[in-house]
C-alpha cells in the first residue's frame, strides 16, 4: 500500500494546539514543505516554521517554500507549482512527505491547489484536519461562537457593507477573515452600527495575540493580514 502525501493542518499558532496525529505524522515525515515569505529587507520569516520548530521537528526534514507577498495570484501559483514539481520527485509511495498549512488545511487554505494538482497526476493524498482560527479566537475571547439555534457565516475579505448588514439583520453571526482586504469599510461599519456585538482578534495563538469588544478600540484598528472579527447580531 502506497503512502500518500500528507496535508497537514498546523492549527492557528500555538504549537500545543495541533491534534496529535498531524504531530505524529510530521515527526515520520521525511521531507515538511512549509510556507515562508521574504522581507523587502530580504529576511525569510514563516509562522509555520515558528510553528514546526516549537515542536522540535528535525531542521534537515524543513523544506521552505517561498509565497510572494503579491496580489498577483499567478505569482503564488507559480510557488505552488514549484512545491508540487518537488513532491513529484521525491514521492515514491514509501517515504511520508507533508504539505502544511496554518489553521486547518481545507479552510480558507490556498495549498488545495497542489492538493488538487497531485489528485489530477493519480498520486494518493490525505488532508489532516486542525484548528481554524476563528474557534481558537472564540476560546481567547470566551465567547459562544454560535448558540442552539442559531446561525453562522464566515466570510473572507472581499465584502460589503450591505452584505455585511443584511447577514446580521437576519439574526446571523458574521465570522470576517482578512480583514486586510476590507479594511477600507470596517472602520466606518462600525461606528454607525452600535447594536451589534463586535469582537476583534489578532494574530491568534502567538504571542502577539489581540482581544478586544470594545468598538471605539476595533474601529481604529490596522486591521492587519492576521486578523479576524467576530460580529454577533
């Protein structure tokens, strides 16, 4: 039986909130391909990497792979290529490789694309699931997400103002990820809806983590890439 590539979920960045079988899996993983960004100075930085050595994964199975800081998709495709033509030629059914991703791996992740790509060549894969950010923050928060009844969507970024109010004018709870894409909107959003709950998270799970329920707090907020807000009817 051949052995498939792993896609393994990392969690939202406390090492201690990865499940046990993705730890498992990449302490028998020959070789870990990691996400990583470079600096304008040229430093290389990855909180997957933070993540992977927390958990005193051996430096000689880290494989990084640079993503462009770019709105030019084609860009980090072209990255993904890259890692999908290495696992191609390190793959020989026996070895475990692993592809990780922060938060859960099938949520919001952009690695679907070499998942996709692999599923395409006929090589086997098998996703492990994680932690999303979003539930880590309602932990950090100690706020019920939802409730019995009640109803959730989560939305990436590109939003409006007016799908944002119609969602929770319907009694359902908003989960907004990247906020960095609508930051433009938020603040004044904000300031002229009072009535709902607002609960603002960054950088979950680190040590820079962020909480705050206070509007006047979030509404000037810098809203960065590793944010999320919470809004509750």
């Amino acid at each position: 039986m051949q052995t498939p590539v792993y896609f393994v979920s990392l969690g939202p960045g406390d090492p201690e909130l990865i499940t046990l079988k993705a730890l498992n899996i990449l302490r028998q993983s020959h070789s870990i391909f990691y996400p990583a960004t470079r600096t304008r100075q040229g430093e290389v930085i990855s909180r997957a990497a933070d993540i992977l050595r927390a958990l005193d994964i051996p430096e000689s199975a880290l494989c990084p792979f640079i993503l462009p800081m770019s709105k030019d998709r084609s860009l980090a495709h072209q990255a993904y290529d890259g890692v999908y033509e290495e696992v191609v030629k390190l793959y020989d059914g026996q070895k475990k490789i692993a592809i990780v991703a922060e938060g859960d791996a099938g949520f919001y992740s952009s690695i679907h694309y070499i998942q996709d790509r692999l599923k395409d060549a006929g090589l086997t894969s098998h996703r492990v699931a994680g932690v999303p950010a979003f539930i880590a923050a309602g932990a950090l928060g100690g706020i019920h997400v939802v409730k019995q009844e009640e109803k959730l969507v989560v939305l990436p970024g590109v939003v409006t103002a007016e799908e944002l109010d119609g969602y929770l004018t319907s009694g359902v709870t908003v989960v907004i990820m990247k906020l960095s894409q609508c930051a433009g909107m938020l603040p004044a959003f904000i300031q002229e809806h009072d009535g709902y709950q607002y609960h603002y998270f960054e950088q979950v799970g680190t040590a820079k983590e962020y909480y705050s329920d206070k509007r006047e707090e979030i509404a000037g907020s810098g809203f960065p890439y590793f944010s999320l807000l919470i809004i509750k009817p």
